[in-house]
C-alpha cells in the first residue's frame, strides 16, 4: 500500500503552524496584559544551551518548509530569519502555512521513496529517503520545537493548556 505523503505532510504540518500561531498570540496577549516587554518571553530559554524562544520558531516553520520542498523537489521561499517581535513570528508562521497551502497532491506522486539529504552542522550531510524523512525527522523536529515553544510560554506564566496545542479535532469531509 503506498503512503499518501501529500495528507501526511501538508496537513499535520499546517496544524501544528497553525497552532503554534495561536501559542505565541495567547502569549503576545498575556505580555501585554502583564505590561511586560515581549522581547523578554521571545528571548527565553529553557537551558542555557537551547534556542530561544524566537529561534524555536524559525525552525519549526523551516522544518515544515523545507520539508515539503524536499519531498517535492522544489524550491522553498527563504526567510531572513530576522524576526524581533510576535507579529513578525506571526506573519512567518502564515508565510509558511500559505507556502504549504500553495503544493498540491500532484506535486507528492513518488515522495516516499525520493532520495533526501539534510545538511547538519553537527552531522554532516543525512541521507533519507521520503517516508523515512518526514516520519523520523521532520514531523518530530517540528512538534519539538512547536512544544518547546509552548514550554516556555507556559513556563513564563501564560495560560495555556494542552487544548492550545493541539487545536480543535481535524474536519473530515
């Protein structure tokens, strides 16, 4: 049986997104209601060894970009990585959600078995092939960093619960 990679990537990736979007607005919120600066929640870390909270971001949405990019053989857009404020991360995160949006089905046919390789710093080129790549790699470093966003929102105080990161059950046609 072959795997649909268009329903196993675009979607869930669009979800968590887009949840991640409702995250960092409670959190947005709740820095303003406390009268706190935002920069102060955008640049906390759990460790001090670990992304902050910004960062958490960027690769969560470059994960998902890059991701559907890979399994497609396109090109993904680039972004500067430059964002300071909650808008900005904002407008990212709906930057990458349109991007997924834009791919159609068409674009998936033979993903699962195309050849990827992810370049790391720490280990060099990884070699996958589709299905190996978004299962093992890309849908746990999104929910990661997606939760380790989260994390530190919570940590900091804003309401959230596990409902913000899930989201609403998925429609069915």
């Amino acid at each position: 049986m072959a795997i649909d990679l268009y329903t196993a990537a675009v979607p869930p990736l669009s979800r968590a997104l887009a949840q991640l979007r409702q995250v960092l607005a409670k959190g947005a919120a709740h820095a303003e209601a406390q009268s706190w600066d935002p920069a102060v929640l955008l640049a906390m870390r759990l460790a001090p060894d670990m992304f902050p909270l910004t960062r958490q971001v960027q690769i969560a949405t470059d994960m998902a970009k890059n991701a559907v990019a890979r399994l497609t053989g396109t090109q993904a857009p680039v972004f500067e990585d430059n964002e300071t404020t909650f808008a900005e991360l904002d407008a990212r995160l709906q930057r990458a959600i349109d991007y997924l949006g834009s791919l159609s089905a068409d674009a998936f046919i033979d993903a699962e078995t195309r050849a990827i390789a992810v370049p790391t710093r720490a280990y060099g080129d990884l070699h996958f092939i589709g299905t190996d790549y978004l299962f093992g790699y890309v849908l746990p470093n999104v929910h990661f960093h997606s939760t380790t966003a989260y994390a530190l929102l919570r940590h900091a105080g804003v309401p959230l619960g596990k409902a913000d990161y899930i989201g609403p059950p998925p429609a069915r046609d």
